[in-house]
C-alpha cells in the first residue's frame, strides 16, 4: 500500500480522498466500557477538532451567506417605504368606504328609479294607448267618421295622453325634489 504525506496537498490519482485509500476496511468492530474519568489519547484531539470544526462551518456559512444578507438590507429601505405606503393607502380606503357609506345613508331617499328599465311599463303604456284608442274610435265611428281616420287619430290621441303622463310624472319629481331641498337648506 503506498504511503501518503498528510501535509501534501497532493491526492493519488483516481482518489476522492484520502481516508478511502489508506484506512483499511473494518469486519467487525468492540469496545469496553471504562471509567468515565478515563480518556484515551485521541479523545482530546477528536473534541478539539469537534470545536474547531463547529467554528469553521460557521465561519463558512457567514461567508456564504454575506451576498444574501447584503442584498436583503439593501432592499430594506424600500420594503419599509412600501410598506408605509400601502398603510396610507389602506387608511385612505377606509376613509374613503365611510365617507361613501355616509353619502349613501344620507342621499338614498333622493335616489330616482329609472322608468324605463321594465317591461311592465311598456306594457302598460300599450294597453293605456289602447284603451283611450279603442274609447275614441268607438266614437268616432259612431259620429260618422270612416274607420281609418278614427283609428288614426284614436291611436294618436291615445299616445299624446300617455305621454302626458310620464311628463306629469317628471313635472311632479321636479316639485318634490324642490320641496327635499328646502328641507335641506333650512
């Protein structure tokens, strides 16, 4: 078996380490069980290299660690500014939802709902024009008149009726929405 310098930097060719090469195998292995005050002379050398070893993994992961650590402390600055700014942010929704829940408490009895968004309105408004088109052609037809132009202006005077409301309906929002802004402002 060749021997190896343990203070030479140099391995045997085709060797990963030198433990491998030069420590023979081992088939079976005893102890004895001694006194614990009694120490063998490779305890001590063993403990000592435990300690120095701890240091210098430690020593490693800090040097290993240092880009990392630099990195994280140079993004620092702008983590804490992003995050004050999201806290503003989140203060100024909350203000923002209250003062929007406020408007809403106050303002909802003023609300309009839009007419024209259903289907019974026209239908109403079909059977209001029909009504009105039905009684004046009936007396029309009965004065005389021949049966298109009674039919014609029924229907017309139907939908002028019918219009005549919605603008009654608009006519009468705008003098209740005066009467709620007097009470506001007094």
């Amino acid at each position: 078996m060749p021997k190896f310098n343990m203070d030479s930097a140099q391995l045997p060719e085709g060797s990963d380490s030198p433990l491998t090469e030069f420590i023979p195998g081992v088939d079976e292995v005893s102890a004895k069980v001694g006194p614990g005050n009694v120490r063998w002379h490779l305890e001590d050398e063993y403990d000592a290299a435990e300690v120095e070893q701890l240091e210098l993994w430690k020593a490693q992961g800090d040097d290993e660690a240092r880009p990392h650590d630099v990195r994280a402390a140079s993004t620092k600055h702008d983590a804490d500014l992003a995050k004050k700014v999201s806290a503003d942010l989140d203060d100024k929704a909350a203000k923002a939802e209250a003062r929007y829940d406020q408007a809403h408490a106050d303002l909802w009895q003023f609300r309009r709902r839009p007419v024209d968004h259903k289907w019974t309105k026209w239908l109403r408004w079909g059977l209001l024009i029909g009504g009105d088109a039905a009684g004046v052609t009936g007396a029309a037809l009965l004065m005389g008149e021949p049966w298109i132009t009674a039919g014609l202006q029924a229907t017309s005077i139907g939908a002028a009726v019918v219009c005549l409301g919605a603008v009654g309906r608009d006519l009468r929002f705008i003098a209740s929405h005066r009467a709620r802004r007097l009470q506001i402002n007094k």
